[in-house]
C-alpha cells in the first residue's frame, strides 16, 4: 500500500526546482485557467483600489545582482579534494538556489532583485568523514558553513550570514546523504541518512508496509534533516507526535567531534541531547543519522469535515478530543476560524466549474447549514484517523458524540478526501499571486487552551492594524494535552514600492503579540534569522548564555550556521 | 477519590526520617513477626554457608565520625540573614541527614561509619529571591552548594564533593518550598513549587478531582524537583509518560540568573530548555517552579495478573501491546523474569500466615497452572488500566486476545490489588535485610525489543559472576515504541569484610555490560557521581564538553552539584 495524494516521481535536479518559488517546474497549484477567478476574488476580498491589481513579475535570474565567487579555482579544488569534484560547485544557479528559503521574505526579495547576499559555493558531501574535512577546511579558511536539506525554510534559516571575520560562506547540500541505513522492524526503528526527502523515506518505508507518519505541508520538498533541525510538525501530529518525539536517536557531526545518542526509548543519563540538537538549527553541527520511530501502514484513513458555529465552540470540541477524554485518537484535528472557513470556500469555488445549477445547489447548501445552526461565523474542522477499520468505527461512536456536545454538524467524508488530496499544494499558491501584487505569508505559534481565544483575536487584530488591504485567518491543529497550535495565513494587498518594509511591519506587529501573551515565537517552523530578535527576548540571559557558550565548545572558530537562532544578534 | 494505598499522614519531620534507611520511623516493610522466615528464605536462596547469616547491624549515629563543619557562627548568622533563622542548621543529625541519599552504596557506608565526607550546613529557602543570594554567597565564599528535595538519590547524587578550590558544602533543601502556585483546570496544568513530596501533590490533586500520574517507587519520599532533575520515572509512565514528558514549563534559577520557558505545549524556538532541565541534577541551576500536565482522576483502575510460559513470550506481550496493536492503552505492564516471579513468589509467602490447608493449597494451585502450561519458568506480568469503566471494559476484550495470543493466563484482579497495596513498599525491605548480611541494590536501564534479551541475560550473568552468593533477577516495565526498561534487582551475601568493595565489583559488572550493549546507564535513576564512569564512556568528547561549557556559562563559580554527570571526572 501505498499513500495515493504523494508524488513519488519528483525531479529534484537544481535544474528543475524554482528558484524563486515553490517547488519544481510543472508543478503548479491549479490549473492556469483558474487564475482569472482567483484574481478576481482576491481584488473584492483585498479591496483593491480602482478594482485592479498590480503587475509584479519576478525579475529574470539572469538579471539578479550577484557578485563573484569568492571560491577561485584553488578552493574549488581543494573542496573537490574532500567530497569529490562532482559534489562542489560555484555555479552561478547553484548559489543563488542555496542562498534562500521558501519565505515570502526570501522570494520576494529574490524575484525583486533585493537579495543581498549570496553563497559562495555549494558542496554535496556523500560521506559523515567528509564533514570533519570540511569543517577543518573552513575553520582554517574562515569560512561559514550553511547546512542545508530541501531548502524549505520559511523563516530564513539559509539566510547567508558570516561572523566577523569570515571571508565567505559555503553551503553544505545534504541530499546526496539519503539512505536508509537500516530498519529493524521488531524494534519498530529506521535509521536514515538526513538528506532524504519526504515522499523518499515514505516509499522505503511503505514498500515495507511502514509509514514514518509525518507529513509536514513542505514535504515533497524538505528533508528528515531538516525537520529535526527545526523542529518539524506533520499534520498527523496528534497520532504520530512532531518530528522531536519521533526521534530515538541522532548522530551528529560537530568541529569537535561527533555526538550519537544512544538507541534506547528513554534515559535518565543527563541532559536529552536529542532534544538539544532537534531546534539546533544547524548551529550545533550536521545532522548526519536520524533514527525514528516506524508504524505500521494504517489499514485505513477515515477524514471528514465538521462545521462548527463558533470558533469556540470548534476550539473547545478540539479541546476536549485532545485532553479531556478518552480514546478519542484522532490522528489530525485542524479547526479553521470562521475566516479561513470563507477564504477556504472561496478559493475552492475558484477552481470550480460554474455551471447553471451550481448556484442553487449552493444555496440549498447554505440554507441547510442555517438550520443546522451553522450561521455565518461557523468554522470547519478537518479530522481524521489512521488505523484498523474495526477500531476506527469504534472511535467515530465516541467522536460524533464529542461533535453533537459542542453543536457540531458532520459534513461527511468528502470534505475530508478533499483535503487529503490537496494537503501538500497550497505552498504552490503563491507561485501565482506574487505576479499580480498580492503578497501571502503564515506564521505559527502555540498556547495554552486558556489562552487560544485572545491569542487569536490579538494577532488578527495586531496584523489588521498594519493594513486594511489584508485578509487575515486561522486554524488550530496539533492539539495537545494542554494546548494548541495556532497557525496564521494572510494575505494583502503589496506595498509595491517597499514590499520588503511592508512585510516587516506585518512581521513584528504579529511577533510583537506573541511575546506580549507568552505564546512561543514558532511551533515547528523554527527561529531562523527571522525570528532571532523575539527569540531573543523569551530566551533572555542565561539561556541564551548558556547556548552560545554550548555552541563555542562543539563549534570554537563560528562556523556553522552564523547569526541564527542563538547566534544571532537582537 | 483519593487513592487508597497513599500515606498522606507522613511524617516528614528530619527527626523522624531514618538517617542510615528508608522512611521515616514506624514504617515498615513487614510486622516485625515475619522477618525470621525471611531470613530463613535468604539463607537457602544466597546458599549461606553453613546455613548461617552473620549479625551486621548498624553503628549508632552517635559513633559516627563526622569533622567540625567549617561554618562558624559567621557564616551561620550570614546565612541566617538570606534564609532566615529557622531556615540555616550546622547540626549534627541534619547534616547527616542531608549527606547521603538512599542507594545501597551510601547507606552502607553511613551503617559502617565509613562516610567520609559530609555537608557543612544545610539551609531550607522558601523564596526564589533566596536562592540568587545563596549563590552569591557560596561563591564568594569558595562553597559548593547541592540542592535536595527528598533525598531519596540512589546514584550517589547528594554525596557530598568539592571542586577544586573549594573549602565547604552547603546543602539545600527545597522542601520548604512545597505549594501549589497555580492550577489551569482549563488547559489541565498545575504550577508546583519543586519541594513537594509526592503525596502532597496528589493530595492537593485529587481533592480537586485531578492526579498527577507519576507514582515512583520512591513516590512517598521524594519530590517534584527531584524528579525532574533526575529524570524519574513512575510506575504508571505507560499511561502519563516519565517525569520529562508532563513537563509543560520550568523555571530555574541560575547563578547567571533565571531560565523560564514558555507555558506551551510544543514549539520550534531553538533547543529544548526543559529537556536539558530534566537531567540536569542540580549542576545548572535550582528547580524552582515546575508546571506539569494533570489529569482528571481516573473513574476506576484495573490491576490483574497474567502468567507467560517464558520470558520471551511475556516479552512478546509487552511489546505488542506498546508497539505493535492499537487501543490496549495499558497504564502499566510489567513482566518479571522467571527468577523474579519465583522470588516475589516466596517472599509473599513469607508474610503469609501457614496453615494446614496452605501447602494443598500451593500444589493444587501448582499443578492448575503446569496444566495451563505455566511451567517452571513461567514470567508474571502486572498491568493495569486507569480510566473511564466502559472505556476499560472494551480495553480488556483487546488485551485478553493478546494474552491468548502470547500464550498467556490471566491470573485474575487479586495479584494486581494486591501490588497496588504494596506499590511503595518494597524499599523498606532492605532496613531490615542489612542487619543480617544481606545486600540488595538494583539497577535499571533501557534498550530496544531487538535488544532485551541479549541484554537481559548478560547483565544476570555479569552479576553471578561476582558471588555465586546473589540471587539476580529482572522486570520489564515502563515500555515505549521501540524498548522497555530492564529493572534489575539482586540481593547477596554481603561481604562484611569489605561490603563497599563488593558493591563497587557489581556495580561495574553489571555497567560494563549496559555500555558494551549501548544500553542507557540509568533509564529513570540519574547519573550521580556513581554513573559518572560511564556516562562519560557513553558520551566522550564532543557531548560532555558541549554541557560543560554550558555550566561555565550558567554557573560560572562552579558551586552546583559539583562531581556530579558531566561535571565528574571519569
């Protein structure tokens, strides 16, 4: 068996991959004839000026301001010494593909020509013993070191940064590190190297009858090394846990030797240095074997739709499956707020042939959904469960109860194959809008339940203030014992003439609230160089101290990873 | 509801805690009547020659040579200005009391008088304001500072060690800061102070309908702090998970100043704080708020027995029903060896009062159990359900089919009652056996399933190979995904001539063993000073020397714990 909604097939030659968007080419989020109505929708919602929207193309690559190399032909050799002459390059794509993530921030200020610094080379190390080698190498030639895995970062993790000091930065391309090293299937384990791709480790898995289960929304294009190094959530988090609790064990490469956890599901030996090195973020050193814990592939999935009156009446039903019964099991419960719940629709009619009788249909639906009780503010939750078919009819009993107590109406299991369908395209989106002026970004963050409904209405109220030509929203997921992560899109009208200004005001007046409230900078996306001034201020003093000071025994000449994180300055 | 088997009447008065035992005076494993039969059991299973213990009681606590404590009314009355009067004792008793902690090694020591270090003072601060001043105070003043909760270490973690440049010991005991700070019935979290034992924290739960779920052996004498730091575990850890997982937030004071992490359930904001926290014993700082998850008080609770032919089989139980199926969701299930299941055997028939119908009784029930195909070394297995009645009665249709499955026999609720009853119990059993030459100790560590049966006989057979005098046996418990906790047990004929070099004999045998099979050197005990040799084997280089620059930076007096994890020398 295998999942049907992943792409097995993806090219992910640098030829083929975006280099200022998601994805690789012909991948796209819909097809191009929806495009009209999407622009349509979005002038109405963004209340456009005069009814238009802005052209903003990308700048041809060609055209990117890009300084020289400083890698001559002695360094490319010397690199070419350590991890062979075909895994360095300093080609001019290669660098500009490794010196960016996937945030609104980053493409933006590639496709406007505003990106500042680039990586002066790309080496594709095969081996652990060729990272000792490279870190010698760049200690000795002052040099940064980026760890990189698909390159998804959307919070500026491959930011190209040097301490003082450096003459210049390599960016260490782990991809080539993707093996399955081994699996043993009665301790229910694999150990893989870090540079695996998602739908890589899901088919070594699933042609074994496994599932590593976490199926973060950058899948198709992150890697296990990554996730471990910024503290990936999956979307089936509540089943399988965040990428953190699926560790068993980590080795990882550092100047100053390798650090390996033990193979055992629990220590009480000092200090869990997995949980050290998963958020590490490439500080500490390179992550080169991942073991994690396996499942057997779920007899069956069962995703359905629920709609809600109220964002609180959603939230305290999430709430209840997550911590106060029992047996509940749900693999994914993702509750929209009652704006996302509209946008949601929205965009699905875009995509969705208009035909004489679409209209009625739409009506009756409307009106059947009044008499459920679900007016105007109802918000829909996405469910699900993964397992045995016996057991998953023996929790929907319970589940439906949960729904009918907090003035639910089920909406069946369409709703819910839907989602599944579509669960990795949304990054694509924004391939398209960034054309006509229409900037999108997400941040996500996470709180107790006590605090989720001011948390909520705070940082859609802190994003408003910045300009009404946004639309701002939400949903709820990965729901815990005792909290919940809230995670927030938006999008808004460009500020052509200053995107990059615009984006940070936007920026801070949401990260702003999150301190204000005690809600943590990031959930599972990381701190990056974007979030180091708010991360700074949570982890003030000894903390910071105490990391920094970590970091200069494991890494003493600075450099892996400069200015992020810890690293980074206020 | 309360919990029926939890004293919440102990004394906890220092002049009421045995100084060179377990508990407080008045408790007791046994009545007094029982112990000639015991005795007369140990005789035969350690082989005793010519059928004889030898008399070995314990010196007086007035015999004990303990120097002068380098406080002088000085640093007393200095002291006594940051703590308060009442709060600062250079006593004799109490600092006996404060200058071992319960493992086989130092209460033998303290009986032997052969301790030979003791703390200077101890000091019972109630505020956290308190404790900066302390550090202040210890460094100028050249004193190493090690924090207590219930003294209930059984890895050497409270032995009394100066580093280098050091001319005193302050011991301090937090249990004075012992209230609840904050209950969120909403989002399930508790805020405690770290100085609270164990019964007051369910007492203070379960009058609120709430339990914590972490039930140690040592539960009755150890607190909050203790736990966290050193990792514990508790008997139902299946169900709420070890110490470090119902972590929500901690905050601990540092002589560079305050940690605090967020109150949320999960995030991505750099490494996790409290999971460097947990595992930390005292040398970053002092635990001085711990906010946990809580859970509503389960409607019942369903302990029984089952009997497996092997170890194997029993093993093959625990791990499906942990990895392998869905929905058993048993809160406990713990497998003894044959050797173990033979031994509680006799030692509940110890306390069993002899009739003429007990010896018919025994062999009819004999020879039921060889018809079921329990034979000689048939393996018990403890489990439990805590929860919702109707939840746990379709729970145990699911868990009787696995028992068939693994050819077991469920043995009924009796035996389980009968361990919830005892559940605490069973260190008191060593104040008496140390009076008539009878060692005991135990060691735990972890693996993965692949991996426990190798381990388990290797350590059995390390262990034999130091005395033919020793009866060593094993449980599984505390089981994951991926592995299960060994818990080893092993009572022997004491060496009265040199008891402490014998210890140290088996405590490397059975070591080694853990680290040649890369099994954790203590899955829910700590390291202390007593696994400092192999937790440093375990992790050489890169690992230590990251946490060790880690305490320079929070700690750069080095007046915590010192001696102690990676602060020790190997």
């Amino acid at each position: 068996m295998f999942y049907h909604e992943i792409r097995f097939d993806i090219n992910y030659d640098p030829e083929n991959l975006r280099w200022n968007g998601w994805g690789s080419e012909g991948h796209e989020w819909q097809h191009e004839a929806h495009i009209p109505a999407l622009k349509k929708l979005l002038i109405k919602e963004l209340k456009a000026p005069e009814g238009e929207l802005p052209e903003t193309p990308s700048v041809s690559i060609e055209d990117l301001n890009i300084s020289a190399s400083k890698f001559g032909d002695k360094e490319v050799k010397e690199l070419g010494g350590i991890v062979g002459k075909d895994g360095v390059s300093v080609e001019r794509r290669m660098r500009i593909l490794h010196s960016a993530g996937q945030s609104y921030y980053d493409v933006v200020r590639l496709r406007t020509n505003q990106l500042k610094a680039y990586t002066d080379g790309v080496v594709f190390p095969k081996k652990e013993a060729q990272l000792a080698k490279l870190f010698t190498w760049c200690a000795k030639n002052k040099v940064a070191l980026i760890p990189y895995g698909g390159g998804s970062s959307v919070v500026g993790g491959l930011e190209v940064h040097k301490a003082s000091g450096q003459r210049a930065v390599l960016t260490a391309n782990l991809t080539r590190m993707n093996e399955l090293l081994e699996l043993d299937e009665f301790s229910r384990i694999a150990r893989f190297q870090p540079g695996i791709y998602g739908p890589q480790i899901e088919k070594t898995l699933n042609e074994r009858g496994f599932t590593l289960g976490h199926f973060p929304q950058s899948f198709e294009y992150s890697t296990l090394g990554g996730w471990v190094a910024a503290r990936s959530g999956g979307q089936q988090s509540n089943r399988y846990g965040k990428i953190e609790e699926m560790i068993t064990a980590v080795k990882v490469a550092t100047p100053a030797g390798v650090i390996e956890t033990l193979r055992v599901p629990a220590e009480a030996a000092g200090p869990d240095w997995n949980q050290v090195i998963a958020g590490s973020e490439g500080l500490l050193g390179i992550i080169t074997e991942v073991t994690v814990k396996i499942h057997r592939l779920p007899e069956g999935r069962r995703y359905f739709g629920v709609l809600f009156p109220s964002f609180r009446n959603g939230a305290n039903f999430v709430r209840e499956v997550s911590n106060e019964g029992e047996g509940y099991d749900l693999s994914m419960v993702r509750l929209s707020d009652a704006e996302e719940t509209r946008m949601y629709s929205l965009l699905s009619e875009v995509t969705k042939k208009k035909t004489l009788l679409r209209p009625i249909k739409k009506a009756v639906q409307e009106s059947v959904l009044r008499a459920a009780g679900q007016g105007a503010g109802r918000c829909v939750v996405i469910a699900g469960m993964d397992g045995e078919v016996g057991r998953m009819n023996r929790q929907e009993i319970r589940v439906r109860k949960a729904i009918r107590k907090h003035g639910g109406f089920y909406a069946g299991e369409s709703v819910g194959k839907n989602w599944i369908k579509g669960r990795f395209n949304m990054p694509f989106l924004r391939n398209h809008v960034l054309d006509f002026g229409v900037g999108v970004d997400t941040l996500e963050t996470s709180t107790t339940y006590a605090n989720v409904e001011e948390l909520h209405s705070e940082v859609l109220k802190a994003l408003e203030a910045v300009t009404p030509h946004i639309v701002a929203f939400c949903h709820m997921s990965h729901s815990y014992h005792e909290g919940s992560c809230l995670y927030f899109s938006f999008m808004f009208l460009m500020d052509t003439k200053d995107p990059i200004g615009q984006w940070r005001k936007l920026k801070k007046a949401a990260s702003d609230v999150l301190v204000r409230l005690g809600a943590t900078i990031s959930h599972h996306h990381g701190v990056g160089a974007d979030h180091v001034p708010w991360y700074h201020k949570q982890n003030a003093g000894a903390a910071i101290g105490g990391l920094q000071a970590m970091k200069a025994a494991v890494d003493p000449a600075g450099i892996l990873n400069p200015g992020k994180v810890f690293d980074g300055k206020p």
